[in-house]
C-alpha cells in the first residue's frame, strides 16, 4: 500500500507546561492549528494575529464613511464654496469613523 500523504517525516519536541500553553495562545490568535502554525514558522512566513470579528463591519462602515466624505467633497468642488453644514458633516463623519476605530481596538 503507497503512502499518499504530503508530509511523510514526523518531529517530536519536547515543552513545558508553559511552552505548550503559550504556542496553543500564538496558534489560536493567528486563527490556525498548532501544526499549520508550526509549518508557518519554519517556512518563515510573517504571522500576524487574526484581525476581530467585528473588523470586517468596520472595513464596511468606514467604507460608507468615505464615500460619503467623498460625495460632499465633490459638491464642494463642483460649487467651489463649501457651507458650514457640509463641513460639519464631514467632521462629524471623520469623528465617528475615528470612534468605531478606537472601540474596535
């Protein structure tokens, strides 16, 4: 019977208590297994820990933000004069997209 497995070579390390808990903490927080971890590692590949749940409904919610800053600042340059209610909307749109970044965090 062939082995059709890609990885075919097995590593043992020894850890402490404390080791092993912190490689599942590092493993978990890069949203991988200990062993995709592990492989990431050695080959050297840059791991970051998995962004928040809640960071895509940001990406989505800052999005909106910016477009609708954009709007604004394409109504001010078509007019070539800007109100003070367009300028307060804009702050208050940068003010509220800076607050959704500072709780996510």
């Amino acid at each position: 019977m062939r082995d059709t497995r890609k990885r075919n070579r097995h590593v043992s390390v020894w850890l402490n208590d404390a080791e092993l808990d912190h490689l599942r903490r590092q493993a978990v927080a890069a949203g991988l297994g200990m062993d995709p971890f592990l492989r990431s590692l050695i080959l050297g590949v840059e791991l970051r820990p998995r962004p928040p749940d809640t960071y895509a409904a940001l990406l989505r919610e800052l999005s909106a933000i910016g477009n609708n800053i954009n709007q604004i600042a394409h109504t001010v340059n078509a007019q070539k004069y800007a109100a003070d209610s367009q300028v307060d909307r804009a702050v208050a749109l940068v003010q509220r997209a800076w607050r959704l970044v500072k709780d996510s965090f």
